[in-house]
C-alpha cells in the first residue's frame, strides 16, 4: 500500500515518544486522522472541544515531554491556539496539527467553509508564527518530510509549540519513508570552551560572595537533560539554602536539609524570603519572574542575578550562550566551594512548624481542612494540579513527601486549565494517582473534559472548592462580575455516566463527610470522582489576600509619559 503525508506524521510523532494524540475532527482533517489511526502505536483521544483538546495535549505535554493537538480549519485551530499559548508559557513541545483547505481552492478564489469569508487561507498560519517557535504549511506532498521534521525538531529543541498545516487532499497523497529520527532529535551540546568559561567564572563569582542562596524555577525541569539530578549535586556541594519559586514547586525535594520554602515574596511558605532577601549572591536556576511569582513586583531580588538557562549562562559582567544547563550544573558541582551560611542562617529564621488542628466530624468544612485532609492523601504516586485561584494558594502551602508531584500553570493562568490537563497527563501516567484542586468558578470553564476521564476509565479525583464565585478576582478587584451561577456539581458529574460511565459526585459540607467522600473516591478505581466542597464565601488564605493587594497595586500604577 502506498505510503503517505499522513504516515510519515504517524510514524515521527511515534519516534519521538507519542503513544496518545488528541482530536477533535473536522472535515478538513478526517483523511489525517485515518491515517493517524492506522498507526498501531498511537492512540486517538477525541476530546469535548477543541480549547480543552489543546489543553489536555497540554497537560499530556507535562507528563510525557511532548504531545500531539490535531484539529481542523479555524473553528477548531482558533480555539486551540489557546492551549498553544499555554505550552509557549509554560514550555512545553505541543505539536499543533491542523487540516487546511485543499490546495486548489486558493488558486481559484473560492470561498469556503470554516473561514473568514476572504479568499485569503493564509491568515492562521500566520497566527500560528506568534505562538509557536516554528510554524509551517504543506503546499506539496513532497515537502512534508523536511517540513514536518523541521517542525518537530524546532519545538523539541526549544522546548515550544510547533505549528503544522496539511491541506485536506495531501493528508493521502504519496510521501517517501522517514529517515532516522536521530536527525530530528539529537540534542544540542554545549560549546565545550563556553561551558568551562561558564562554570569557572560562575565558581569564581560565588567564591568571592558570603552568602550565597539558589533560587530554582519552573524551567528547571522543562530543560530536561538531567538538568534536576544535577541541580541536586551543585546544591549539596554548596551546602547553601534552596528556595523554590512556585511554579517550580517539587522540583528540588521538599524534604531535603537546604529546601527553605517556596519564595513568593510576602505569602512566601517556611519564611523562604527572609533568606533569599538576605543573599549577597543569588544563583537562579531557570527562574521566571513575573508580576504574580513577584507579588506586583514587590518581591523582585534587588541583587544582581546569575541566571543559568536551559541554553546560556548570564551574570553580572558575563554571558555565555550555547551552555546546556544541565551540563553547566554538574560541571560548576565540581568546582564550588561548600558555604553552608545562608542555611546557618536559616536555620535561626525557619518559623516554628505550625500544628494543624484536625477538625471534628460535624464540624462545618473550612479550607483548611480541606488542606488537611488533602495533604494527608499526599503520597510518592501523587500528583496534585492546582488551578489558579486559591487553590495556588492553598497547593503551593502543602507539602510535598519524596516522589510526589506539583503540577501548575502559573505563567498562562486560563482558568479551566486543570481539568482537560490533568485528563491528558493521567492518560499518560496511569500508574500516578492524579488529584484536582479547583475553583467552581474555573470548573465551569471546562467542566465537559471530565466525560473523558469517564470515557477513559481515569480515577482522577477532584475537589471542587465552592465559595461561590470568582474568589482571587474578588481580592484583585471586586464587582457583581465575580458572581456566577451556582450549579449541582455533583450531579451534573454523574450526567457524564450515560448508560456506561463509573463517575462519582459527592458533595461535603462537614469536616466528616469529606473524609467520607475521600473513601469514596480512593475506593473508586474505574472512573473519576468529583468532590464539591461547599465552604463560606470569605474563607480565603491569608496569602491570597495579601497577593492580591500587591498585584492589584500594580495594575494600578497610573501611565508614566514620557517628556510631559
Ligand atoms: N479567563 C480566563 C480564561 N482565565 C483567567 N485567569 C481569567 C479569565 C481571570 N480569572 C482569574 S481567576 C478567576 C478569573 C475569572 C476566577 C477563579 O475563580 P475560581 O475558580 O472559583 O477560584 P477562586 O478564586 O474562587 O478560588
């Protein structure tokens, strides 16, 4: 049988470690999808919609390094783009694969289905340039191996979404076999000179400070490249503190001896800024900040940084390109000198552990029960996705014992990420026990995707939190806007069941039938289990209140002009 367009995308999304593609069809993707089926090693996911189908590739992103969003023309591509946006954020290779008109249609002028009315098509390809590291479209048949191995490996090596366009008549058309995928993914090494340049001077600047902390961020893991096991060798070499920003929670062990807390500023957890703030030296592992992880700007270090990047090192006075981190960091454990003063020092400002007093059964449900009782399900086959709201708050708090995993979207923010994320990443991990925290006012964004953890049997549990409304947006700025219906969730999950489905909706409004609906749901194994927790409307922490005073602050910060 002939060998096509379609094929060749089957098999190098399957070389590059792709085992589930989400979808949702199109008629101008229908002959692609056919094609992507045939392939025995991947399975086709069909998702509700297509913003959840790009998130879900999202989440799946995650779990497994990289993933696959195929929709169609516009109506389908538009609603992923959001998805896209996210992976670009947050850096992850999503490939982004849309059907297109075909090929004659430009030619001849024609208008068409699923676009603007313009006999322009090339207008989402140009979108797709902004949101993605690298974006094509197949004119003919045989451009497709260079294009779609140009895109892929674009993405892989940036660690960012990838855009690929395949009119609807080339999906069958005739298409060489792929050579080796070692083409498409061997790995950048570091220039060998810029690398001991690098780690020498690094050594050298540290060696001259006395109170050096590290801070690690979110693109720590997204380096890859054992870029987290050598972070690990360079800390304990140093012997200094390790803070965490909170997007990168749980990607140096929370139970180590130098782990200070999570660094958020003023809602920072275990006094992590009373250190970080201290520093004569702070070496950043790749940090991201922005006006949330810096609280308005409020907690932005006022030392200068050493930034060490997925591809270069930059410190004061100095820059290196071409430096994989990974190989930066194992190379700099060796030369550092052991200055354990930032943790000498931490160890008299640490905050005395606080003790969490354990509600009684009757007792009305409060967010920090909820928080009690989730960290107690906390365990090394945990992972716990926060959504953004107080359950950032409330997850970043928690803590995490070895092999558990935090998983946030802090850099996007799209409310209605953690439930088609958190699908796409258990598919992938199975073996995990996946755990939701999330806002009702987030759930309702994409509340569909959970019929695809009924579909595909996934005992994902999520704790709805209900204090009906827009919580977080209440504390940045209030109106009526951050009212919203109240709905039945629990029911409304059990509708998901049809005739064949195993979900599970509960509702507690006591300490005690919380802890019953967790049973519930760590009893039910072959569906998903939804656990509305109806709490006060101002039963919000501390840290949230805090947070948003400062970012509302910096909202607010009227427009400087410039030569008035
Ligand atoms: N639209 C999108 C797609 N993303 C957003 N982040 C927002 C709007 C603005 N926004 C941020 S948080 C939020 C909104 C509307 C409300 C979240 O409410 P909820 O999930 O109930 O959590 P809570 O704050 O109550 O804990």
């Amino acid at each position: 049988t002939k060998y096509t367009v379609g094929d060749y995308l089957a098999e190098r999304l399957v070389q590059i470690g792709i085992r589930h593609h989400f979808v949702v069809p199109g008629d101008y993707n229908l002959v692609l999808l056919d094609k992507l089926q045939a392939n025995p090693n991947l399975t086709e996911v069909g998702c509700a919609n297509e913003l959840n189908c790009s998130l879900a590739a999202e989440g799946y992103a995650r779990a497994n390094g990289v993933s696959a969003c195929v929709v169609t023309f516009s109506v389908g591509a538009l609603s992923a783009f959001n998805g896209t946006g996210s992976a670009y954020a947050e850096n992850l290779p999503l490939i982004l694969i849309s059907g297109s008109p075909n090929t004659n249609d430009a030619s001849q002028f024609h208008l068409l289905h699923h676009t603007l009315g313009t006999t322009d098509y090339s207008y989402q390809l140009e979108m797709a340039k902004k949101i993605t590291c690298c974006a094509v479209a197949i004119a003919r048949a045989h451009e497709a191996p260079r294009l779609i191995d140009r895109a892929i490996r674009h993405a892989l090596l940036a660690r960012k979404p990838c855009y690929i366009e395949i009119p609807t008549n080339l999906s069958g058309a005739e298409c060489v076999r792929p050579g080796p995928i070692s083409a498409v993914t061997y790995p950048i090494t570091s220039d060998k000179a810029a690398l001991e340049a690098a780690a020498n001077c690094a050594a050298e600047y540290l060696s001259g400070k006395l109170k050096p902390v590290i801070l690690v961020g979110p693109k720590l893991r997204r380096a890859g490249d054992g870029a987290e096991e050598a972070l690990l060798k360079l800390a304990e070499a140093m012997g200094c503190a390790v803070a965490v920003q909170p997007a990168a929670k749980g990607m140096f062990p929370e139970d180590h001896k130098q782990f200070v807390g999570i660094f958020w500023g003023t809602v920072s957890t275990d006094a992590a800024d009373s250190i970080v703030h201290w520093a004569d030296a702070l070496l950043c592992v790749g940090t991201v900040f922005t006006d949330y992880s810096t609280v308005g700007w409020t907690a932005m270090p006022d030392i200068p940084l050493m930034a060490a990047e997925m591809d270069h090192v930059t410190f004061p006075g100095a820059h290196f390109s071409r430096v994989r981190l990974g190989e930066f960091l194992s190379h700099l454990a060796t030369q550092v000198k052991y200055n354990n003063s930032t943790m000498i020092e931490y160890n008299h400002l640490k905050p005395d552990p606080v003790l969490v007093h354990t509600a009684a059964p009757g007792d009305e449900l409060t967010r920090k029960e909820i928080s009690r009782q989730i960290q107690a399900l906390l365990g090394p086959k945990t992972t716990l996705f926060v959504e953004t709201g107080d359950s950032w708050f409330n997850g970043v708090q928690l803590k995490l014992p070895p092999g558990a995993q935090f998983e946030i979207e802090m850099a996007w923010g799209h409310i209605g990420w953690s439930i088609p994320a958190a699908f796409g990443y258990a598919l992938r991990h199975p073996d995990r026990k996946t755990i939701v925290m999330v806002g009702d006012g987030s759930f309702q964004v994409t509340a569909q995707e959970v019929s695809q953890m009924v579909r595909f049997n996934l005992p994902i549990t999520i704790v709805l939190i209900n204090n009906r409304g827009y919580t977080i947006e209440v504390e940045i700025h209030d109106g009526s806007y951050n009212k919203i219906k109240n709905w039945n969730y629990a029911l409304l999950v059990q509708a998901f069941n049809g005739e064949d489905g195993n979900a599970k909706g509960l509702s507690a409004k006591t300490a005690g039938e919380l802890q019953d609906a967790i049973k519930v749901a760590s009893e039910n194994t072959q569906g998903p289990t939804l656990i509305e927790c109806s709490i006060d409307q101002d039963d919000c922490s501390r840290e949230l209140i805090t947070w948003g005073h400062f970012v509302a602050a910096a909202n607010a910060r009227p427009p400087r002009l410039s030569g008035a």
